[in-house]
C-alpha cells in the first residue's frame, strides 16, 4: 500500500459511514481504533494488514481523529489473540465474506492456471490477481505463504497443460524438423563445397547484420527454414506475446545439449515457441531491410548524381542581366546569326554553364537520378525481389490502396519474365505508385502513340509507394508483428469495453471533445511561453524562417557547488584507489538492485548470494566493455560458464530498466542540497534517437516560478539545435 495520501483520496476512501461507526460499538481506546483500522483496510483491499507497519501512519492519525482516539494507542493493539480474532470474524460477518478453505484454493489455482497465466507471468501481478478474485468473491484469502503455493501449484498446471497441448498440436514431421536444429553443423569433408549455411539453433537466434542484400538474403532463408516446419498457425494463439516471450528466452538461453535433455514435451514447446517469435521477429526484420534498402537507393542516387553536378557546375551571378543583354541584341539584329550576335554579349561557356545550372535544379536532375536509381536497383538489388515476393504477403484494409496490393501481384506474376515491358493486355495500376515526376519514365510512347509500361521503373516506384505505405501501417504484412494488421493492435474485446479502456488511459470518448482538450493544452502552452519570452530574451528567439523556429542558443556551465571541492577531498582521503566494480558492489549492498535480477524460469536453485556476485561482475563486465572472460579470476569460485549463465539467465532488458530506476531514484533520494546545491530547472532540449533530419524534444521548465512543459520539433546543425512549434 502507498504511504503518502493527499487530503482528497483519505477522505474518500477512508471516512467512517454511519453504518460502519454501528459496528464499532462500545470499544474504546486501541481496541476500539485498532478494528477501525482493520475495517477500513479490509473494506479497501479484501484482505486483513499482516503487521502494523502495514497500514500507512497518515491514514491511522485520520482513522484516529474519526473515533476519538489518540493515533498513539494504535501500538498497544494486542495483534494475536482472541481480540482480534474476534474482530475479524465480526468484519468478515458485517461485510459478507468468509474464510478460503482448502477447496477455495484449489478452485483458485485452477482459475489462474485457466484465465491469468495464459496473459501474464510477473509474480506481482498473478499474486494482485489473485486477492482481487478472492474479494470478488467475498472470500478472506490466505498468508501469504499460502497463496504462494497456490501461485507456483497454478504454474505447474498451467505448464503441463500447454506442454501437452503443443505436443500434440506437432506433428512427426515438424518434431524431426525442430531436433534437426538442435544438431551442430559438422565441417565440409576433404573438398566438399556447401553451397548454403544450414539454418540451426545458434543461426535462428541471431538478429540480422548490415544493411545489404547478402543480409536479406540470410533472413529469407531462415524464414523459410521456419516456415518449413509447419508449425500449425494457431499453436500459441491462446498465449499473449508476453507470456510467450518468457519460453522463447528459455530456448534462448540454453545451450543445445541442455535442451536435448529436457523431456520431449518441454522441448519441442521450448523450440516451437522461439521458432514462432523468430518467424514473427524474421519478417519485421525483413520488411526493415526492404525500408531501409529503398531508401538507401534512392539516396546513394541522389548523392552520386549531385557529386557529378556539383564538380562541373559554376554558379552564374547575374543571370536577369545576362538576358537583358542577350534579348536587347537578338531583337536589335533579328536576322543575324547566334555566334555574330548573342556570342559576343554571352560567351558560350557562360551560356553552357547556365545550361547545367537549370538542369541541376530542374527535371534533368530528376530523370538522371532515376536513371541511377534505376541502373542501381537493375544491376545489383533486383535479385532479392523474387525472394521477399516469396515470403512476404501484403495485405490492405483500405480499399484506397488496393492498387498497390494489385501492383505487388502484377510484379510477382512477371518477376522470372524476361520482357522489358508489361503486356498491352495487362492492366497496370498507376495511380498512386507512379509519381508524376516520374511518370514519363515509367510510361513510354511508341511512335504511334501507344503507351507501354517499362517493368524496370515501374519496380523502382512501386517499391517506393510500398515503403511509405508499410511504414504507416496502410499496408501490412502476413506473419509480422510490428508491421501486422493494425485491427490486431486493440484488444479482442475492444468494442465490448470500450468505456472501460478509455477511463485507463484517461481519454474521452468523443472526438470532439478530445480534439477541444488537445487544442486548449497547446493553446495554454502557447501562451505560457509567450509570457515567458521576454525574460527569456537573450536565451530563446522565435525566427522568422519557415513560420517560427525556436532557436535555444547552448546553456551556460552551472556553478560548481561550494562544497564539492571538499566532499572529493573526503572521499579520496576515506577511500583510496576506489574501484568502479566497489562502488557497484556498495550500490548494490545500500539498494539492492540485483533482486530484480530474476530467473527467466520458474524456479531458482542458485542462492542469492552466489547470484548477487554473478550478476554484479556480468554487469560489470558489460557495461565496461571488460567481457566475462577477464572477470573470472575476480571471484575463485566462479567459472566463465558461470558468468554466461547468469548472463543468459538474469540479465535482460527490462529488468536493467528496472534496476537503472531503481538507483536513480535512490540517488535523488539521498541527494541534499546543502552539498549539491538546490535543482535549477532552466530550458533544455533532449535530443531523442530518432531519423536523421527530424527529432523530437521536450522544452520544460522554462522559468523557475511557473514551468511549461512543449512539445517541439526541429534539426541539430553543428550541434545546435532549432526548435519549431509541433
């Protein structure tokens, strides 16, 4: 239970009713606040406080001032005994509810392993799952100890349920196929030559490398290779991708030889359970390698055209004179010819120069940078298309963009084709794939005026549209799960409880009304910073360029806090020669961080004293780039096998979040500001990793009395950011 509680919420939740002042009767004194505090505490969580210490002083000083009794006389309250057994019967009486029986917690246990493993893993969250069913059916849970059996009881039913059911979900075929994995590719004999890498366990784990059409290459065969397993589509459906995540880790994490010891059915739910992430993570990665070539194409196109433009252009000046000069002498000598009369006025270096400069800027530009677009793509890039037609299938909801859909079946049917142009016959869409830029390019004219479609530039631009359209998610993709249909990415009972979603995230209903909230927080803003300006004069300035950036010129270094001098002469003179892995290790001793380090398994054999050092020299070794073999002689009882277990184990990404917030607000809890100094909150942007071009930032306290908190948009040039109103 929280500690702290602001004047409105006691109030609500923790005022005494008439009916409930009834039940307190003729006690008095600790008896008397001590049931009130049992009462309210059971009214509000469904179960009674397990020690004193549980219930937050500011709510008994509040409980204590409804029945006139001093808060102090809470601590004399007998906790065990008959009294308070009294007292719980009597609540459990006036409120309906009784308490769980061996039955009751069988039945619970069932109920978890049916409606809440399937979704969630996290203790904490089984175990909150828990109580609400409990209260929601007016029953007293358990100790603690006891719901912890029923919790780990649940697993294991849960487990074996699904290992049973993916087991025969699996068919002969597919078990050969995922114990083939498990078998380490021998070396080629004598001269043997391997055409292609074999797809086992440690290829399927890793992620794709560099951008290229080797890279792409490798994902396809990987696809397929999991694809050929035929794992039935809907194996895991019953599963959320979080629960699901938590036994592709364990395949992760293990070694081959360890998994080819498990049980079959574990095994193969193990490996079906990676190979169904990896094929959902396989055709993202894929589908980011088609974004990021097309754009690579067209942007080595752009640069090598501009380099060859660039080094023969000469810039002009004074072109309006120029064609003063060359028009006064044509209509002075209309019938003169152009090396006697517009030579002199205009050398004909000069007028060739003008000639690139125009074609530098205009269509010319254009059509040569498609043409090396087109020689790019043709030459080298084109031999991937088969293959990403192959194990991509795009799909689209909207039937605006059902040309694209048609236009990805039109290149499909003729990719193997040896034919420069589409067939007359065919019907091309055009609309919305070709730009107009392009179109000239793309559809050709015979002599006879016939139009014919050239496959080459019709690709070229279809692979444009499709990149812009995946990337908003217009189009998706078979099999993905970023790039999946977007009606998936509400919940399955979304219509049903709409009212319910939109009051967890806080949000209306209405458009309108949203529309009318977000207009009147930019409008607050707005005016918040113009209130602020002119204070602000000589750090922020509004420019006039592209309707108003906002310029921050670079903060000023804060003063150094008076008595940091001192406070590193102590250190150093306390403790000398202080490595990082002590400073960790005191860290972690003072905070305890290494707890949220917990087994991706169910179960951990290892003590926590064991692990604690493991993990704090796994942590040190990566985040000093040291690497876990070094640190083995740190710890004499520690191999390098060890190290890479804990690695595989304990160490993921959410649980470093966890511990990095962890010790960051330990830190700002201990900070005193007789040593460092009070916080100055002043204007400062965060650049975020986003595209190169465009990054978003936020600019907050931009005065110390009232802050203002903007969200702006804007370009880092030479290190200085400018900023643009979103």
């Amino acid at each position: 239970m929280r500690r702290q509680w602001e004047t409105e919420d006691l109030i609500d939740q923790w005022t005494l009713h008439t009916e409930e002042r009834a039940l307190l009767g003729n006690k008095t004194g600790a008896t008397r606040l001590g049931f009130a505090v049992l009462l309210k505490y059971f009214q509000r969580t469904g179960r009674f406080p397990e020690h004193k210490n549980e219930v937050p002083g500011i709510v008994i000083t509040y409980l204590a001032t409804q029945v006139d009794v001093d808060a102090a006389a809470y601590l004399q309250y007998d906790w065990q005994g008959r009294t308070i057994e009294y007292h719980r019967a009597q609540i459990r009486a006036a409120l309906g509810f009784r308490e769980a029986s061996v039955a009751d917690g069988e039945t619970m246990s069932q109920w978890l392993a049916e409606h809440v493993l399937p979704h969630e893993h996290q203790e904490d969250m089984v175990r909150q799952s828990c109580y609400q069913h409990f209260r929601l059916q007016h029953l007293e849970p358990p100790k603690p100890d006891r719901i912890t059996r029923i919790i780990r009881s649940a697993y294991r039913s849960f487990e074996t349920r699904l290992y049973e059911a993916t087991v025969g979900s699996i068919d002969e075929r597919a078990r050969a196929a995922l114990d083939a994995l498990l078998v380490e590719a021998s070396p080629p004999e004598g001269d043997q030559v391997i055409d292609e890498e074999p797809v086992t366990l440690h290829t399927l784990r890793m992620d794709p490398g560099q951008v290229g059409v080797e890279t792409v290459l490798k994902e396809v065969a990987k696809l397929q290779q999991i694809r050929a397993l035929g794992l039935p589509k809907d194996l895991f459906s019953h599963l959320s991708p979080k629960v699901l995540r938590s036994y592709r880790q364990r395949a992760s994490a293990e070694a081959p030889s360890h998994l080819r010891a498990h049980p079959e059915a574990i095994r193969y739910t193990l490996l079906a359970a990676l190979c169904w992430q990896r094929n959902q993570e396989i055709t993202d990665s894929l589908v980011d390698l088609l974004i990021q070539l097309v754009h690579r194409i067209g942007v080595r196109a752009e640069r090598k055209v501009e380099e060859v433009y660039v080094a023969e252009l000469k810039r002009v000046i004074g072109k309006e004179s120029i064609l003063y000069h060359i028009a006064d002498a044509a209509v002075k000598q209309p019938d003169g010819l152009v090396r006697d009369v517009v030579f002199p006025v205009a050398s004909e270096t000069l007028l060739q120069d003008l000639i690139k400069e125009y074609e530098s800027k205009g269509p010319v530009f254009r059509r040569q940078v498609h043409l090396v677009m087109r020689s790019s793509y043709r030459s080298h890039y084109r031999r991937i298309l088969p293959h990403l037609l192959d194990v991509l299938e795009f799909r689209c909801n909207n039937e605006l963009y059902q040309p694209i859909i048609r236009a990805v079946t039109l290149v499909k049917d003729y990719v193997h084709s040896p034919r420069q142009y589409y067939p007359e016959e065919e019907l091309v869409p055009i609309k919305d794939i070709v730009k107009a830029k392009w179109r000239d390019l793309v559809v050709e004219r015979d002599e006879d005026g016939t139009e014919k479609v050239n496959r080459i530039n019709y690709e070229v631009c279809l692979l444009q549209a499709l990149r812009d359209k995946v990337r908003s998610k217009e189009i998706w993709v078979v099999g993905a799960n970023r790039y999946q249909n977007p009606d998936l990415d509400l919940p399955p009972d979304f219509e049903q409880q709409r009212t319910d979603y939109y009051e967890a995230l806080k949000q209306p209903t209405e458009a309108t009304h949203f529309v009318e909230q977000v207009r009147t927080t930019l409008q607050q803003a707005l005016r918040s910073l113009d209130a602020a300006m002119p204070r602000l004069s000589p750090k922020v300035k509004i420019l006039t360029r592209r309707n108003g950036w906002i310029h921050l010129s670079p903060l000023e270094a804060q003063p150094e806090p008076t008595n940091l001098a001192r406070l590193k002469l102590d250190v150093a003179r306390e403790w000398p020669m202080t490595s990082l892995l002590d400073m960790l290790k005191e860290t972690d001793l003072q905070v305890g961080f290494t707890d949220l380090f917990t087994s991706i398994s169910q179960r951990e054999i290892l003590p926590r004293e064991t692990l604690q050092k493991r993990v704090l020299l796994c942590l040190y070794g990566l985040g000093t780039n040291t690497g876990l073999k070094r640190l083995v002689n740190a710890d004499p009882g520690t191999t390098y096998q060890d190290l890479r277990y804990a690695r595989s184990r304990y160490i993921h990404k959410e649980q470093l979040r966890n511990a990095i917030g962890q010790v960051a607000n330990a830190i700002f809890a201990a900070r005193k500001a007789e040593i460092w100094g009070k916080e100055q909150r002043r204007a400062r942007p965060t650049r975020r990793n986003l595209e190169p071009g465009t990054k978003t930032c936020l600019l907050s306290g931009i005065s110390a009395t009232g802050g203002l908190g903007l969200w702006c948009t804007g370009t880092w040039r030479r290190n200085r950011p400018v900023f643009t109103l979103r």
